[in-house]
C-alpha cells in the first residue's frame, strides 16, 4: 500500500528538520553553492519519497536516507565554525533546533511505550497461540487453512506445523506458482472479490480461515462476516477462526 498521509506526518522528525536545512542551502545559494554530495543526498531521499507514494516499504529506505541529506547538509551550513558562533546563525540553527525538538517530541510521545513494545517483541506469535491451539482441535492436518497473505503462517507453522495452509513465503512465489491463484487471493485480500467464497472453498479449497485481527486483515474480517457461507466459531481478542461451508 502506499504510504498514508498520517504516516508521513508521523515522520516529521526526519522531514521537518531536513526540509530547513535544504531551505537554508537554497537561501544561501548566490554565496556558496551545495555540493554535490548534499544534492545527490536530497535528490536521493526525494525519489524515495515519491516511491513511498507507491509502496510504503521505500519509508525504511527514505528514512536514513533523509538523515544523511540532513547530517550533510548542516556539516555545510557550520562551514567549520566553533559552536558557539554557530548558535547565532539562524541558517544553521533552526534545522539543529528542529532536529533535536523532533526527535525530543517523539521521545516523549513513544518514549513510555518503548521498553513494553520492546519486552513484547514475540507477542505477536504468542498472541495468536489461543486461537490456533483452536484450530487444532476443529481441523484435520488435511484440511486446508486460508490466511491472508504470508504473515499469519509463521506462528501457524510454528505452533501447527501439521496443518496445511496456502502460502509460506513472499506472494511473488504464489504468483509464479499460479497467477490465478494469486490474484484471486489479492482481491479477497483487497475486500474486491466478487464472490469471495468462490476463491476461498473453491480456488484454494479451505475448509477454515485464520484472520489476524490487524489493520492489514481488516478487510478479510469485514468480508467473511458479511457473507454467511463463513461461519465464526472462534472471535478472540486477537485472531478469528472462519468455517467455510462446502
């Protein structure tokens, strides 16, 4: 998906500050012109950024990016001088003002959250060990269980490794498998399938589905409960188990 305007936003920390300092270097372009490591930097990062409007996966790539283009940017606006003059030039000192308030605010507003995120590294996979202990209980090692996409089979595997599922690794590997089959899966996947049970019992032929309860799985969620051919037999607070009717 592309990246969304409130992620942008999120990234403020790097952008705001990077976007001063390029507005400094252009200000400041008749008397000492950017070098040429500082615009490939920037024209990098802005590349970058236009490929986030189509995947936001570019953001891992944009974000260090950006950072460089900052970091060199600011080691041209110094020029070599001592810290205290450059305090006083307003060139230099609103992006390092901005980088720092940035990064602060972010701290702050993250900051708390931080070490429960970090002790809960593994919680996605434990999380789901409920509903797949479940599972095991309804469903044949034969049966084949539908998940959307490949991040769901980790933890399936991991805790049920005798079960059967559609996908392990990247879709590209579906997709060189069988076209049809992968693009059915993306438009159940995009909640643009026009008869999703179709895809599900007859394309895969699922018995059940695994539905992680993510922003990314929304629209699988939303689809099999509009759709009575799905049946819930299991609703916890982060995964759902679907039975499909034959």
């Amino acid at each position: 998906m592309p990246i969304s305007t409130r992620g942008f936003l999120q990234l403020f920390a790097v952008w705001l500050p990077a976007a001063l300092a390029a507005a400094a270097l252009l200000a400041r372009w008749r008397d000492a012109a950017p070098s040429v490591a500082v615009l490939t930097l920037f024209g990098f990062s802005a590349a970058l950024l236009l490929a986030c409007g189509l995947a936001n996966r570019f953001a891992f790539f944009f974000v260090p990016a950006m950072v460089l283009a900052t970091a060199r940017a600011l080691s041209e606006l110094a020029d070599d001088a001592r810290s205290m003059q450059l305090l006083r030039r307003p060139a230099f000192a609103l992006p390092a003002l901005a980088l720092i308030g940035a990064v602060a605010l972010q701290g702050v507003s993250r900051g708390p959250a931080l070490p429960a995120r970090l002790r809960s590294a593994r919680a996605p996979a434990e999380d789901m060990r409920a509903a797949i202990a479940f599972l095991d209980r309804r469903a044949a090692p034969s049966d084949v269980v539908y998940h959307d996409f490949w991040i769901p089979f980790a933890p399936l595997y991991y805790f049920r490794p005798n079960g059967t599922y559609i996908e392990a690794l990247d879709p590209i590997f579906l997709y060189r498998f069988d076209p049809h089959l992968f693009a059915g899966m993306l438009s159940v996947h995009r909640g643009e399938a026009q008869d999703p049970h179709r895809v599900i019992a007859g394309d895969f032929g699922a018995r059940f589905v695994f539905v992680q309860k993510t922003h990314a799985e929304r629209n699988l969620a939303r689809t099999l409960a509009r759709d009575p051919r799905f049946r819930l037999i299991y609703n916890h607070r982060f995964a759902l188990v679907f039975e499909v009717t034959p």
